[in-house]
C-alpha cells in the first residue's frame, strides 16, 4: 500500500538514516542499478523539492543515470538492510544483477520510469533537473585526502522529487 507523503515530513528520519545507507536506483532499458548512499540532501532550488545526489564518474549507476535523467532514493527506516546495503555499496552492478543476487523486490516508480526497492518504508522519485561535475581546486584541502585520494570525484545531480510516499 503506498501512502503520499509531504517531501519533507520524514526528512529527520532519513537524514538520521543516510549515513548508515539508503538505496539510489536507476535504469536506462532493461539495466537496473542500485547502489547505497551515504551522502546527499533535500532542499528547496527553483521553487521545487530537490534532491541532491553525489555520483562518482567510476560507478555503473553514473552511466545509468547520465542515460536515464530519472532515480529514485529507497530508505529503509523500519528494517535492516545492513547486508544488502553492505553489498550493494561494494559491488558493481556492472558485474551482478544486485536485485537478483539480493532478493531486492523492484516496485515500479509511480513518476518515473525508475524502480524503488520494496523492503524500504520511504521513497523519493526524482528527476534531474541540473547536474554538475565538481571542480576538484575548490575541494578544502581537509576533505580531499580522506574521500578523494585517487582523485575519483563526484558529479553533483539534483532530482526534482516528482513524488515522496511510504510502502507498505
């Protein structure tokens, strides 16, 4: 049963959540990626519910999502994932069907051609209205040796969220 929520009603929730995982998925033909997330936001740009997402150049779900334009967020906030999260932050979807491989039940998007993953509680359906690559000399200097020692950068995507609801 889905129930539509306000894009903002459970952002205490899923921010308490993010950064031990949440799932962003995304799909161009018949390939389906999901990968786990530790990062990201939702804000207000342009006068619409924004989120926003970093994607390293080096991940399938990048190739996916540069074709695709669309993704939703899965966040699990009533059950633990704690391995399928672990997996699918360490495997390519390149090299495994990770809904397969994990039993990931694939719900249709309600807005977006884009599954959500049905063991989660509470999803965003987004669309990418803007993107950009991060400008690596504007990095602060105590950031980059932790998350970028091989120079693998993120681009920046903000999803219009076209839709927010729980899962029954």
């Amino acid at each position: 049963m889905i129930k539509e929520v306000d894009f903002n009603q459970y952002l205490t929730e899923m921010t308490n959540q993010l950064p031990k995982g949440a799932f962003v998925t995304t799909k161009y033909g018949d390939q389906t990626n999901t990968m786990t997330i530790g990062w990201g936001s939702v804000g207000i740009f342009w006068g619409k519910p924004i989120f926003t997402l970093a994607v390293r150049y080096s991940r399938f779900t990048y190739e996916l999502l540069e074709k695709s334009g669309e993704f939703t967020i899965s966040v699990p906030l009533n059950s633990n994932l704690k391995d399928e999260l672990a997996f699918c932050g360490t495997k390519s979807g390149r090299d495994y069907d990770k809904f397969k491989h994990l039993s990931l039940q694939a719900v249709d998007g309600q807005k977006v051609n884009v599954p959500v993953i049905g063991q989660c509680n509470l999803h965003y359906e987004c669309k990418v209205v803007y993107q950009q690559a991060m400008e690596p000399a504007l990095v602060h200097w105590d950031i980059k040796p932790r998350y970028y020692p091989k120079a693998n950068y993120h681009i920046m995507y903000y999803g219009e969220i076209l839709s927010s609801y729980l899962l029954d």
